[in-house]
C-alpha cells in the first residue's frame, strides 16, 4: 500500500465511524447496555486508543502490552465529546504515520512479535478498519437499545 492509499482508507474508516454514530449525543455517553460493559462513551475511547496503538506499533519499538491500564484509561472516559475528540486526534496520528514513511517502509516486515506475526507492517492499516467497524456495529446496538436510528455508514440517506 502507498502511503495516500493508507490515507485514503484511514479518512474513509473515520468517515463511516463518524457517520454511523453520529446519532449518539453527549446525554448518551454513559450507557451501556449492562454493567460491567463499555459505556458508549467507552466504546469511542476504546477505538480511539486501538487506532493509536497500531499506529504506534507500526514502526515502534514495541507493543505496548499493559491491557488493564489501557482498559482503564479508556474506562475513564466519560464524556462523549472527549472521546470522539481523542478518535479524531488518533486518525490525525495515523495519517501522520501513514505520509512520515514510504511504500517500501509499510512493506517491510515487522519483527518477531505477539500480536500479528511477520507480516507487512501495512497490515495495521486493515486491522483498523476491521477493529474499528467492529466497534460500529456494536455502537448501532446501543443506538438501538436507546431508540435512535442508526443511519447508513457508507452513504448520507
């Protein structure tokens, strides 16, 4: 993947991400459909803080591994705004990551590690996308729960 195409995939990813929960508002930053589960202001941060991760990870030294603390800080966030302003912040990272390196430097192999292998460090980029929708998908759930609409991701209605 060249670095534009990585941008472009990025910018899509946090177009959807953006559309498809843009019902959600600031009173609803707090629910969660049990206890025990992300708030949807959790579930924000937690995308957010995943996109950062890959991104870091992509050509950093290490993973960063530490999930309980990584838990609570996204468990932490409790205002919706906060967490979407963290979500914008990560892309903005990621992009940075995406045009700071070439497309001979994504193709290059991470090093033996826990989470992905040896694979092209491009493959991040679909990590985030995947992960991310996942997210989505769960969000429409608590968008549901809340009696709002969830509208279509990929196009305005």
């Amino acid at each position: 993947m060249t670095p534009e195409e990585i941008k472009a995939a990025l910018e899509a990813m946090r177009e959807y991400f953006n559309r498809s929960t843009r019902p959600l508002q600031e009173e609803h930053s707090t629910f969660a459909p049990r206890e025990g589960l992300y708030t949807v202001a959790g579930q924000v941060a937690h995308v957010a803080q995943t996109v950062e991760w890959f991104a870091e990870a992509a050509f950093g030294d290490n993973w960063r591994m530490e999930f309980e603390a990584m838990d609570k800080e996204v468990r932490d966030v409790t205002s919706l705004a906060a967490a979407r302003a963290w979500f914008e912040k990560a892309v903005d990272a990621a992009i940075c990551v995406a045009q700071s390196h070439t497309q001979e430097e994504w193709a290059s192999r991470f090093p033996p590690n826990p989470i992905v292998g040896e694979v092209p460090r491009y493959t991040v980029v679909g990590a985030i996308t995947e992960h991310t929708a996942h997210h989505r998908g769960a969000l429409t759930v608590y968008q549901r729960l809340l009696g709002l609409t969830p509208p279509m991701p990929y196009a305005d209605m």
